[in-house]
C-alpha cells in the first residue's frame, strides 16, 4: 500500500523492498521516515515543506526477478508499475540491497556490454547509484524527472544509515537540478561518471 503524505507538487515516490528479500534492508528506512513526525497529510509521516512525498516501504517478498526483466514491472513490481502511473511522480527512488559478492555485476566497467545497463557509480560506505530501469524511464518519465537507484550493502550499517540520509534530503529537493548539484558539490567525481552514463545511454539531461 502507498502511504501519502502531504500534497501537491512535487511529486516524491519512494520505493523499497522490490524483490527477493531485500525488503530485510531497505525497506525500514522509508518506514522511519513514515513514523517519524506529524502529518499534515493523509500518511503518518511528517510532510515535506512542499508537494507530497509517497512512499511504498514493501514491494514484494517473492521471488526476485531484476527490474531488467522486462516481466517485473507487470509482474512481482505491478503496485509499483500502478502507483507511477498514478501519481506521475517528478521524484522517484528505489531502494535496493546487494551482497558483496556480487558488485562487480553493479559495479563492474563492463556491465554496459554484458548486461546492458551503465555501471552503478560508487559513492560512499558501499553505497552505489545509477539511474532506475530502462523499462520503466523511457515510458513512464519525462527527461527532467529525477529517477534512481540506490544500492546498500548487505550486512553495512553504515550503508543504510548513509541512504537514510539521501532519502531524507531528496524528500525534500523539489527537482532533479537540485539534487544534481548537490551530488556535484558532495561527490564531485562520482557525479560526472553518472552524468555521463546517463548521457550515453538516455541522450542529453
């Protein structure tokens, strides 16, 4: 269920829990955000100072099938595919979690050519970022909306506790500008990488 809080634009959907049983890591940082406060809105959470802020802290706890395949999204990820397509959000983060073993699948320079999706750039504390699926952002977003991933690392508190802190401040951005220059200030570097994968893959920002 997508809890709302607060109204109007922007829009901010934040999502976690996608699949398998990520939903172990990720999912209790949009609920203490959700429980956190006094609402002016129709959620528990407290309101952002403008628009609204949705936040769907459980996907599923099936079976996990990549956002790459082309039947999450219809399938497992529906409440997801059925809350964007309500609520047209101009914000929109997933929440997801990985295992050591397996970042160089995420992280990996040659993740364009096997898998076919940019690398996720690293930030900090093992936390990556890169652009949400390819299925879902050519069709459901305009070229100015904010889409992402954030990536924690299994079994890394300080991973989590870092993505709290991203979420709480995009829960309260009001573009995707203003989150750009922010990772540009705070993660010079790792900001042009992801600026120019993106540009490689989806065309000019």
């Amino acid at each position: 269920m997508v809890e709302i809080i607060g109204s109007g634009k922007p829009v901010r959907l934040f999502a976690a829990g996608l699949h398998g049983d990520e939903w172990r890591d990720t999912s209790c940082i949009l609920e203490e955000i959700r429980d956190t406060g006094e609402s002016k809105g129709e959620g528990r959470g407290k309101s952002p100072k403008t628009g609204t802020l949705a936040l769907l802290t459980l996907v599923s706890k099936g079976e996990y099938i990549s956002t790459l395949d082309s039947h999450y999204y219809p399938g497992p990820g529906k409440i997801l595919l059925e809350a964007i397509e309500r609520l047209r959000p101009d914000i929109y983060i997933e929440l997801h979690s990985y295992s050591k073993e397996n970042f160089e699948k995420l992280a990996g320079k040659d993740r364009i050519r096997k898998i076919g999706v940019p690398a996720f750039s690293v930030l900090k504390e093992g936390v990556l970022i890169g652009s949400v699926s390819p299925h879902i952002r050519w069709k459901y977003f305009p070229k100015e909306a904010l889409c992402l991933s954030f990536e924690v690392e299994k079994g890394n508190p300080a991973s989590k506790e870092l993505v709290s802190r991203f979420v709480k401040l995009i829960g309260e951005m009001e573009s995707r500008d203003e989150f750009i220059e922010y990772l540009k200030e705070e993660f010079p570097e790792q900001a042009k990488k992801a600026i120019e994968d993106y540009r490689h893959f989806y065309g000019e920002l």
